[in-house]
C-alpha cells in the first residue's frame, strides 16, 4: 500500500505538518492552487522572552497561486536570523543547527515564497530521518476540481491511501476516493508531550525550529513516539 499527502507548502510549519509526511510514503507540495493571505503560506511563530511572535516572510501582491508568490526585496532574512540567534542562542541544540539557519537565511537569496518552503521542509525532514519522497504537484498532470484534482495526483503516483488533516473534511467526498479505489485517511494529530522550552508557558503550535532547538535528534522520536 503506497500512502500519499497532498499539502500547501508553508513557512517552517510546526511539528504536526511534519508529522503527517512522516506518515506517508510520497508527499506532494500543492503549491498550484490559490495562495491565501494571513496563513501559513509565509509567517509561522517562535516563542521569545515576550511569548509568541510571528516571523513573517514579505510577499508581493502580484500573483495567485501559491508558487507565482515573490518575496519582497530587502533585510527580512537577517531580521529572521537574528531573531533566532536573540532568542535561541542559548538553547542546547543552536550550534548543532546554527550551519542551517544560516545557509537559509544568509547565505541564501530567495525570490519565491515556494522555493524557500519547499527548500526548509525538504531540509528539516532530513534532520528528522524522514524517509518520505517529496514531490511538487507542477511535476505531475493535473485537472481542475478540488476532489478531481486530488484524485488524478494521486493515481499518478499510484498511491492507495490518501492521509489528510482534520480541515479537509469539509470539502473531500470520501465516495469519490472509493470510486477510485484510493482510501481516504483523516489524520489526527494527537496530544503531544510537553518538551522543554526557554521561554514561559509551554505552546504547542510554533514552528518546529523551536523542537529542533530544544530536542536535537530526539525531536523526530518525540513526535511520532505517541501522545501524552
């Protein structure tokens, strides 16, 4: 049975996103589809001395879809980096991960808001030993509808089960993934544990740089080793 995952690509997403391509044998960036505005698509949060806040990745207006986003010229990457290095620096893994914060933020020029997303996803699965095979939708054959859309990627891939978030129940028919002879799969995202974190009360959604950070090489176990 091939499993398979279909999902916007966003801006270093948080642990659960990793969790489902950890599940899944190929994972597909949907980045043809409409970009939408205050999202995931280009912002995602660390936690700092102050609580929460938002690193968000500049994008011009221009463009629909989620791979014709440009990002905006100018010093948002050494903003980001530095934003890091004030609040994270101190944490027991920022050496360990210091090379690829700064090969994204540095040493890299990004002109696409998918290539950058694409580009960390890839990078932090390898850091979590995902074996997961990434594929981008634009690579495959595609036809217009939401469930037909899906449908078609899937068979091109051969892929049997479909593994979804929670959200997409309010637009998949489950009846013609079984006309297609592909299972649809809700995924669930469980009860995480707690993990330690340098700043006040514990959040669970912020990016999984924050896991990184404080886990090292136990992140990956920490997340799909089970709930509470």
């Amino acid at each position: 049975m091939k499993r398979a995952a279909i999902i916007q690509s966003n801006y270093i997403p948080w642990k659960g996103y990793f969790h489902i391509i950890n599940s899944v044998d190929v994972f597909i960036f949907l980045d043809s589809v409409q970009y939408t505005s205050r999202d995931w698509r280009n912002r995602n949060r660390i936690i700092t001395s102050n609580g929460s806040i938002w690193l968000t990745v500049p994008v011009s207006a221009t463009g629909k879809l989620i791979k014709e986003k440009k990002i905006i010229s100018g010093d948002w990457q050494e903003k980001h980096f530095q934003t890091f290095k004030r609040y994270y620096c101190r944490s027991p893994f920022w050496e360990k991960y210091l090379p690829f914060l700064e090969e994204l933020y540095l040493h890299k020029r990004w002109n696409y808001l998918s290539d950058l997303n694409q580009f960390a996803i890839r990078r932090i699965s390898e850091y979590l030993g995902i074996s997961t095979s990434f594929l981008q939708d634009s690579e495959l054959t595609e036809i217009q509808g939401r469930n037909e859309r899906i449908i078609h990627l899937l068979k091109q891939i051969e892929a049997d089960v479909y593994v979804s978030g929670p959200a997409a129940l309010a637009y998949l028919d489950e009846k013609k993934f079984d006309k297609n002879g592909i299972k649809l799969e809700i995924f669930n995202y469980p009860e995480y544990k707690v993990y330690p974190q340098l700043w006040g009360k514990f959040q669970h959604e912020v990016s999984i740089l924050d896991m990184l950070l404080n886990l090292g090489d136990e992140t990956g176990g920490y997340i799909w080793g089970g709930g509470i």
